[in-house]
C-alpha cells in the first residue's frame, strides 16, 4: 500500500480522487447490449403495451384515446378464457411430456460413449436445423386423413381417425419442436455430476432406479427447471404449430393475437392479448421457478 | 485362509492389459496400501474389489466368497472416492444414513449408529450442515463416516488425502489409521504418495505398468527395494552405475569410476555390471580426504529438520541428507570427504534404466 502511494500521488492533483469518479468500464461494456436490447426489445414492447390501451374504430380502423375496454373484454369473455386455459393447459402438457421422454434421454446420452454419443446429440440437435413450419407440414401431412398413419390405421382395421386439428396433435408436435430444449440444459447439468456419486450410492446397495431417483434426479433438478421454463415459455407463446395444426377452430393465444391483428385489424384487441400472455407467462414462470429452486438452492448453491 | 484374496486378476481394455495377473491376500483388520505412479493400474484394481470394473480372468474372494462377478451393490464394501462423491442435496447426517437406508435398517436403529459414526469422525455438531457448507478435511470425514457405518468387511480408499493440503494431509493420515485401529475394518488404500502409504500401512503393494512388482512392510520396501524403479520411486535415492571387481563368498568391491566400493551382497561375479543405490541419509560427510570418496558442495538446501546437499564428486552428482543438529553445515563450494557403512548398500543387477540424473530424481 505504502509503496503504491507515490506513485499515484503526482497524477492525483488535477484529476478528481478515484473515490468520486464514476467508473466509466462496466457502461462502456455493457452499453452495446444495452442498447441493442432497448431498440430491438423494449421499444416495441412499450409501444404494444402503449397500443393496448388504444380505442378502436371498426368502423374507420382508427385508432387512438384511452381505453381499458380492450382488457376488461378479454378478461369477461369465455371465448378468451378458454383460449388462454387451453393454451396452458397445452404448454403444461408438451412441457410434463418433454420432462418425461428429455430426462431419460439425457441420462442415456450422457451414459453413452463418444463415437455415439455425438451421433445421438446431433440427431436430437438435427431437427432444429429444419424450420418450424416446414415440420409442421411434415405432421399434417403425416397425420391427415389420406396420410400414412391413418392409411396404416385402415389397414388395421381400426378405421379412419380425426388426427389432424386436435389438441392432442399440436401436444405431440411441440413437444417434437421443444425436446431438444429440454433434454440440453439437463444434459450440461449431468455433464456436471461427478460420476463416482453415482458410485457411491451403487456401493452402499442402493439399486440402480434407487440411485437415479435418490441421487442422480435430485442433482440434475436446476437443468429439468430450466429446460422446462423454455419449453413452456415457448409453446405458450408458440405460433407456427397451433397455426398450421390446430386449424381454424383449434385457437392458442399466439393465433388470436395474429387474427386480431391480420383478419380483424383490431391492432389494440391483439396488444392486449399480447400483454396479458407475456403477463401470465411471466406470472407462471417465475412462481414455478420460485417453487423449485427453493428446494434446492440451500443444498446445491 | 486370507479375509481378502486377489488371484491372478487381469484387466485388459482392448490390446491394452491395465493390470496383469495380480495377486493379493488381506488378512482380516490388516491395513494395505497400493502404491504406484498414476497409470500402474493400481485404481483399476480396486475398482474390481470394488465391483465397478469386471476382471478380464482371475478371481477375487471375500471371507471365502467368490465375488468376482457379484454386483456393486450387493457387495456391502464401504469405499471413500477420490472426489468423496458425497450427495450434495443431503445433509451430513442423510449422507451417512444412507447406506443404512439402502440396508434396510430400521429407523430407530439408524439414529444412534450415524451419530456414532459422525462421533467417530468427530463430526457430530455438524450433522445437519450441506456437504457444500464444509471443508475439505470435514468432507472427507464425512466419507470415511458414510464408509464405516455400514459396517462393511472391507473398506477401501481410492487416493483419500489428495484433495487435501499438505499439513491437513498428514494430520488426517494419522486419524485415518487411529480411527481403522480403533474399528479393525480390514482396509485396501490406493495412493501415489509413498510418505501416505508407509505411514498407515501394515503393508505396502507396489504396482508397476499393471503388474505388482512387490509386496512388504513399509520399511523393507524401502530398505531393501527389490527393483530400480522401487528404489527411485520410493523416496530419495543415489543410484550409482559401477562393475564389479572382486567377489567373494561374504561380499563384493565394486568400481565406481575408479573408486573402489565394498558391498556386502554375496553372490556377484568379476565383471558383472550393476548399479549401486545408497539413499541421501546414509552418506555422512567427513572432512575433506578422508572417508570414501571426496568431493565439493554443489548446493545445499535448508529443510528445518533436515540439511540436503548436493555433492560434486568423482561418480557424478550424489545427494546427502545430515540432520540439522545444530551444527554449523558445510559451505556451498567447500570440499568434503564421503563415507557409508557398506551394510547400507543395495546392489541392482544390470545397468541402470536412464541416464544417472539422480540430483534431479527428486520423488515423493
């Protein structure tokens, strides 16, 4: 200390005292992000919101004042709710289905040695390589009524099935769309494990569906909360697949907004139901995320 | 009949053989440790003890017991991993309950034994803390607790102080034998570190490229190591490339660039080629032309308990250990005279592996 005190001593005069400077560095460094976020992010999400709160015409398609008309609709109306219910409900089950199929699928890649190893994560990577709606036409193709499947399903003798515009097949397409979301962050966190913990519980007698449920799950718990708070976000906010295989009648919050935008022109109906989806995903989210990671944060850090 | 018995266990990966026909017996409460340099194998084999690697051949029995092809988990060893590998989302007191979970022991009985064990490793007022909320020594204690508590017949240590720093180190060395003492288990320790393993052990197993190259109490191995590479992996060692010159039935004088050196190995032949190894404490130096063999102070190096020298001579660069007495020690660049009782000699056949770049073969 004492010998670095000279030092400074001869620059110090002009200048103001290191203490009251403002230190310039982390504004610099963290101003380009900053920026770009604020203009590519914010800046439209202010004015959607700012837009939300504008009456409309449909007469002359005008726009402009204040309302909140547009929210209380949304709000009262049964044909949102069940919009936004059906949304949720959709995203909780692609999500609980992405848990379920992603996490052993994890555990196994991570089981596996290099040559395939790399072979199955590329091949559970592959599918983002191909657009969204360029796979859901590969579904609806698959599944409509002269497809494959029920072309199979004749053949059976089962008959012909309504496969096509169900909820059941927008679940089984995102979660087709959302696995790789999901089996990643648990793959980084069992990257992380030490694999002798494993060990250890083997040696003590634990059986092998013991020592994943007792010691390996527990551990990997941060990464399943992720890959699921993706996941979720999502396909709750997901367009192209209920679009394309939801149909018309099928609607998911995403495919009111674009209706509301594209076919009514009512730009502040669909800022509101924007508004209020971002609102809701964030509400779930983070107590989801509250719920989980108060289980584990003392214990893991 | 031996508690733990090793017979001719092989393990081959690919054309690769990670250990070559080993064999090993245990006595029951006996406390035995594989040595070698990372590679020798040493890991592998416990890790077949252990049920984790399958033996290519060979057969391993416990208490008369084939195990050989027995499951992990059905074997009931208590193992202390290198990395501990305790479970992070448990508490100490979880961590050690464990094994008598998996055991199917019932909970009142659960209780006290864990708290025994915790007490054992004096551990106890920190039974409800998080693995992460510890040090390393504490760490450890809690796997050696986890290990014990189960009562295993065998419990077995893969490089247990490693992680640890050095004063830590070697207080845990003794806990760890006092607390074996004190609970008999009969224990198979893998390590690097020779000070580690001649300090605790009742024997020492030294493994080289997957074979066993010896097995003996600590201070014969390093009295009398049976191979170079024993001698110069096991502490501090001269080794010194000489022929022999004359031989009788009682001993031997052997040449050392000119110098003649007596032995007392018996059964050598004029001309035969060995090398010669004295360890650094049993050179005493004298003063200058007397003695054996003279020579200058390169360097010298102040240990606290202990004075090292390097001494320039006639046979190349010889290291010397004197215990610091007190005395005034020998100036760098002075001359001084060499002596040793020939008893202190070990002769190795053959001409030495390597270059004789002893002052540099600092092991250990």
């Amino acid at each position: 200390m004492s010998a670095a005190l000279p030092e400074t001593a001869p620059a110090a005069p002009g200048d103001e005292t290191p203490e009251r400077r403002f230190p310039t560095a982390p504004l610099f460094l963290s101003g380009p992000a900053a920026l770009l976020f604020a203009a590519l992010v914010l800046t439209p999400l202010f004015l959607t919101a700012l837009l939300s709160f504008n009456q409309f015409d449909y007469a002359t398609g005008r726009t402009g004042g204040f309302t909140l008309e547009h929210y209380l609709s949304v709000v009262t109306d049964e044909y949102y709710l069940e919009i936004f219910l059906r949304t949720f409900r959709i995203s909780a089950l692609a999500t609980a289905i992405c848990v379920v199929i992603g996490v052993p699928e994890a555990y196994i890649l991570s089981r596996m040695t290099n040559p395939w190893r790399s072979i199955f994560l590329l091949v559970i990577l592959a599918p983002l390589l191909v657009s969204v709606v360029v796979r859901a036409f590969g579904w609806s193709m698959l599944l409509g009524p002269e497809g494959p499947v029920n072309g199979a399903l004749i053949a059976l003798g089962i008959g012909r099935m309504k496969l096509l515009y169900t909820e059941g097949t927008v679940v089984v397409a995102l979660v087709h769309v959302m696995l790789p979301f999901m089996v990643i962050p648990v793959w980084t966190s069992l990257q992380k494990l030490d694999p002798a913990v494993e060990q250890a519980a083997l040696s003590f007698g634990a059986s092998r569906a013991t020592a994943i449920v007792r010691v390996v799950a527990p551990q990997i718990l941060p990464g399943i909360l992720s890959g699921s708070l993706i996941v979720f976000g999502l396909s709750a906010s997901a367009f192209a697949i209920p679009g394309l295989l939801g149909g018309r009648r099928l609607k998911m919050v995403a495919t009111v907004v674009y209706d509301q935008y594209l076919s009514d022109l009512n730009w502040p109906m669909g800022a509101a139901v924007a508004v209020i989806l971002l609102a809701a995903n964030l509400i779930i989210m983070l107590t989801y995320h509250r719920m989980v990671e108060g289980h584990y944060r003392r214990r893991l850090g | 009949m031996s508690f733990l018995e090793l017979k001719n266990i092989t393990k081959r990966y690919g054309p690769l053989t990670a250990v070559g026909d080993v064999s090993l017996s245990v006595e029951k409460g006996e406390f035995v440790s594989l040595l070698g340099p990372s590679g020798c194998g040493k890991t592998t084999t416990l890790q077949m003890i252990a049920g984790f690697v399958e033996p290519s051949a060979g057969t391993i029995r416990l208490d008369g017991r084939d195990i050989t092809r027995a499951k992990a988990n059905s074997r009931g060893l208590g193992i202390v991993f290198q990395s501990y590998a305790l479970f992070p989302h448990m508490t100490v007191f979880d961590n050690v309950s464990f094994g008598l979970e998996m055991q199917r022991v019932a909970r009142g009985e659960r209780k006290p034994r864990v708290e025994e064990a915790l007490s054992l490793v004096h551990l106890s007022p920190y039974a409800k803390r998080y693995p992460r909320e510890l040090s390393g020594g504490q760490r450890q204690r809690v796997a050696l607790a986890r290990a014990l508590v189960i009562r295993p017949p065998v419990l077995l240590l893969d490089e247990p102080l490693s992680n640890l720093d050095a004063k830590l180190r070697e207080a845990m060395q003794f806990e760890l034998r006092e607390i074996q003492r004190k609970v008999g288990t009969t224990t198979v320790m893998v390590t690097h570190d020779q000070a580690e393993a001649f300090s605790i052990s009742d024997r020492v197993v030294v493994m080289e490229a997957g074979r066993i190259t010896q097995i003996d109490q600590p201070y014969r191995i390093y009295e009398h190591p049976e191979t170079e590479f024993i001698s110069r992996f096991v502490g501090k060692t001269n080794l010194l490339p000489g022929k022999v010159v004359t031989a009788t039935g009682a001993g031997a004088t052997v040449s050392l660039a000119g110098i003649a050196v007596p032995v007392e190995t018996a059964d050598l032949s004029v001309g035969e080629t060995v090398t010669l190894c004295i360890r650094p404490e049993k050179l005493h130096l004298t003063a200058p032309s007397s003695g054996l063999l003279t020579g200058r102070v390169a360097d010298r190096f102040f240990l606290g308990s202990q004075w090292l020298y390097h001494i320039d001579g006639p046979v190349g660069t010889l290291m010397v250990v004197t215990p610091n007495d007190g005395s005034t020690p020998a100036e760098q660049g002075a001359p001084v005279g060499l002596e040793w009782s020939p008893s202190v000699v070990r002769v190795h056949r053959g001409a030495m592996a390597e270059a004789p770049d002893v002052a540099l073969e600092v092991t250990g």
